[in-house]
C-alpha cells in the first residue's frame, strides 16, 4: 500500500474508483483513436477524464504578456482558453489584425 502526502498544491483526486491518486494538475490528454481527435483534462496516472479543474490562478491575457523565455505554467496547458488567451494582446493590434486577415484573405 502507498501512502501520498498531500501539500497545498495538490487539490485534485482522480474520480476512477480503482485510482483515487492526489495530483496537483491535470494533463491534456488527446485520443488519437478515433477519426476526430478529442483532447481533455485527465488524471496523469490513469488518465480518466477530470470534471472539475481549479478557476485560472492568472488573469486572461496573462499569456499573451509574458516574455518570450518564460515557461508556460502546467495549469494553463490543460486550459480551453489557452490559445485566446496567447493571442489577446495581439487581437487588439490593428496592426496584428490587418496581418492575421492576410493570411486567410
């Protein structure tokens, strides 16, 4: 039997009956099976798809402001917002706009 000890960053418990593991963040998890790939936040020991994940520790946009050497954080992977929330700043650039509408005009 293993016994985990749990800090404050960990908050999450798989909901697999045969799992129940602690972890801090869920990992995208992509299914490439199918015809249509579906991605979702899963547990990182058994992969069972996570419900509930933690509000945004940041702010929308927190990605877009960030330098470019700078890692991106775990929660912010498994995110569905991730991808608006790197373009923000550059959404309200007229200058970036008039360049992103080249590109699919």
């Amino acid at each position: 039997m293993t016994t985990e000890t749990v800090t404050d960053n960990q908050s999450l418990t798989c909901s697999n009956p045969r799992c129940k593991r602690i972890f801090a963040s869920p990992i995208l998890v992509q299914n490439l099976s199918s015809e249509k790939m579906v991605s979702y936040s899963g547990c990182p020991y058994c992969l069972t798809e996570i419900d509930e994940i933690p509000e945004c520790t940041h702010h929308f946009g927190y990605l877009s402001e960030r330098s470019k050497g700078e890692e991106t954080p775990d929660e912010c992977m498994t995110c569905k917002k991730t991808i608006e929330c790197m373009l923000l700043r550059l959404r309200k650039s007229e200058k970036a706009i008039k360049e992103i509408k080249k590109w699919y005009c």
